[in-house]
C-alpha cells in the first residue's frame, strides 16, 4: 500500500481549485497496482466542494467498484467523512440517472 497525505495541501480543505490540484496529483497513484490510502490525519476542514472535486470526481475516471477496490480512507473526522461520502453518493447519482 501507497499513502497519499492530504496534509500536504494544509489543515482546511475547502476549494474546489485545491480539491482538482489534489486530484491531478493523486490519480498518477491510482494507476499504480498498489492500493492507496488516502491519509486525512491532521486534516481539520474538508468541504464538499473539495471533497466532489478531489474524490467524487475520480468516478468520471473509473467506476465505483474499481475505486474502492483501489483506495481505503484514513484519518477522516465524522464530519468530513460525511462530506467526503456525500459528494460520492451525489456524483454517483447524477452519472446514473437517466
């Protein structure tokens, strides 16, 4: 297994810009056999702007089944967890309807 640390783009995820700058650099890893973890320790904000950007939008790439096989979450407060699996459901809902 592979890390991504989101720390690195601070401690308060909450653009839309910074959730695709995230996204540009994570989906190199995603290629990889290696399953990642993407590591939200020390992360105190994640708004859903971020999270639709940054995660939910990885589903325009790969389907749904392939990105849990291929990603595990780590260090996600309640809240952020909350935004993180609402923007998938939203995506996901919204690539399926007809």
């Amino acid at each position: 297994m592979v890390t991504f640390s989101f720390r690195q783009f601070g401690e308060n995820l909450g653009t839309r810009q910074l959730g695709e700058i995230a996204r540009k650099k994570l989906m190199p890893m995603l290629d990889g056999k290696e399953k990642v973890i993407l590591d939200f320790t020390g992360i105190d904000v994640v708004s859903n702007s971020f999270a639709d950007e940054c995660i939910a939008k990885l589903l325009i790439e790969m389907p749904l089944e392939t990105l849990k096989e291929r990603t595990t979450f780590k260090g996600l407060t309640s809240m952020a967890e909350i935004c993180v699996l609402t923007a998938i459901k939203r995506r996901y809902a919204a690539m399926h309807s007809a």
